[in-house]
C-alpha cells in the first residue's frame, strides 16, 4: 500500500529538510551547540524510520496485486480451455461434454476467490480425462495435460493466497499507525530545533534563514491541522471519554492518559461534544487555524 497524499507531502518535506542539515556548512553551524544537535540528531533517525516504513507499506501492496493478477490469467487460461473444449464438444455433438464446459472466462473470473480451485479441479477430473487428452479429433485444439496441470498448479498457488487480503489490510493499518506516531515525533523533532535555533542568531543568521526556508513547507497540509488536549472531570483526568466533532465524521476517545488528538481537519470554526462512561456532557467550540493543531483541554459539567 502506497503512502497516502498527506504522508508522501510529508516525506518530501522532511527529506528537503535532512538534505539540508546534512550540508557541510550546516553541520559546522549546529555541531558546537548540543541541544539543536540533539534535535538533529533525533530528527533524522525518525526520518530514517519514516523511510523504513515506508517501504514496509509500499511491499505489503504487493500480495494483494500479485493475487488479483493470477486470478485474471486463471480466468482466462482455463476459461480458453473450455472454450476449446466446447468446440469440440459440438463438433462430436456431445451435449454432455457441452453442457458441462459452457463456462465463460467471465463468469470464472467473477466467481468467489475461495471458490476457483475446487471449481477448477472438479472439471479437471471429470472433463479432462486420459480418453480426451488420447482423441485425435481433440488433440488438434492443444488442449494438453501439461497446460492442464500447470493451470491446476497456478490454481493451488492463487488458493494459497485466500484470506491475506485482511492481513494485508491489517498490515496496512498497523503501518498507517506507525507511520503516523513516527511523523507526530518528527513534528516534535522540529520545534526542538525550532525552540532552540535562535542561539544561532548573531554569528549564523544565514543558517537560521536555510532552515526556515528548508521547513517552511513542513507544516502544509491537514495532517498538520485540527485539535488536541486532555479530558478532566472536576479537575481530575478523565480517561475514556468520548469526543465528537459536531457535522463531521471526526471522533476520538481520551486514552488512558485522557489525551485525545484530532487532525485531518480543514480550517474552519467547530462545535465539540464530549461524554464520559457517566454520562457527564459537555460542548465547546474552537477555531481551526492553518498548519497548527489547536491545544484545547475539555471539562466535563
């Protein structure tokens, strides 16, 4: 599975920032000060890790294509077999013969995945048998054992991969987790040096003005936008509470820790409903601004 949009944008951006800080005459700059150095340092072993998932995902796409593909040839190789094997079926006016090979590579196609290797080896054994293969009359149609077997093995190795599609999902969203948690650390990478860069003010203004220009991009897109905070009742963290952006599709719940984040989220002016495991309620309204997440703690009544 490919990256998203919002994680490829991220990607470019965090690279265009590492070739950056990866320049001799910025390594002369941030080396003799340890706390941007840190951050540096912090910085690129997560866009390293970016970099790893990335391809983690990029491979787990590669089951699901490889899967669809051999079923489309199956449909068709053994959808011709039939074909041919009709002709000849009319040719010795063998209604039986005809009847019990009138399936089109369509209709194979279209059947259930989980469906085809029983499909198939059935009109293996009971169509083409050592009689029909010895026929001259059907010899002429090269409809061999060996093409035969060989869709019978092709058949085997597509069932093999039933049932991988959800591990393959599952694979997917674990690796959109991940991906994530590591661009929220990236993110956190970036205001250390942010916090700190300004040491640099009197004697390096022009790698302060390299920086700025290398991520200012960095924090475009609605990755970068929405709202987070944490949940309390009666002043007292409140884990487990459910969250509710008004007229959208966007909700959360506080974690054990009664944090709970929001993001993919346009610019704009919203309404959110908060509940606890009580029944306790509350709504609140606040401002989407852009390239920033709006910090935003919840009190419950």
């Amino acid at each position: 599975m490919p990256l998203n949009n919002d994680q490829g944008h991220e990607m470019e951006r965090d690279l265009t920032l590492d070739s950056f800080l990866d320049e001799d005459e910025s390594v002369a700059v941030y080396d003799t000060y340890f706390p941007f150095k840190r951050a540096v340092t912090s910085f690129k072993g997560h866009v390293s890790d970016f970099t790893v998932e990335s391809k983690k995902k990029n491979k787990s796409k590669s089951g699901t294509v490889s899967k669809s593909s051999l079923k489309k040839e199956l449909a068709k190789d053994f959808g011709l077999c039939l074909s041919l094997t009709k002709d000849y079926a009319i040719l010795k006016n063998d209604v039986a013969l005809e009847t019990l090979v009138d399936v089109s590579a369509t209709k194979i196609r279209r059947m259930k995945g989980i469906n085809i290797l029983s499909f198939i080896t059935n009109k293996v054994e009971t169509v083409f048998t050592t009689a029909l293969y010895a026929d001259a009359d059907f010899i002429k149609y090269e409809v061999t054992k060996l093409k035969v077997d060989a869709i019978v093995a092709k058949a085997i190795d597509y069932n093999s991969k039933i049932g991988k599609t959800t591990q393959t999902s599952n694979t997917s969203s674990t690796a959109n987790t991940q991906i994530d948690k590591i661009i929220d650390l990236i993110h956190l990478d970036v205001e250390s040096m942010e916090n700190t860069i300004n040491v640099f003010a009197d004697e390096h203004p022009v790698f302060i003005d390299g920086f700025n220009k290398n991520k200012i991009i960095y924090k475009t897109g609605v990755h970068h936008q929405g709202v987070q905070g944490k949940v309390y009742k009666n002043d007292v963290l409140a884990p487990e509470a459910f969250l509710r952006i008004v007229d959208t599709d966007k909700t959360t719940t506080s974690d054990a820790l009664a944090v709970y984040k929001i993001i993919y989220m346009k610019v704009g002016h919203y309404t959110m409903e908060c509940k606890n495991i009580s029944g306790d309620y509350t709504q609140v309204e606040f401002d989407v601004t852009p390239r920033n997440i709006t910090n935003l703690d919840i009190h419950l009544d």
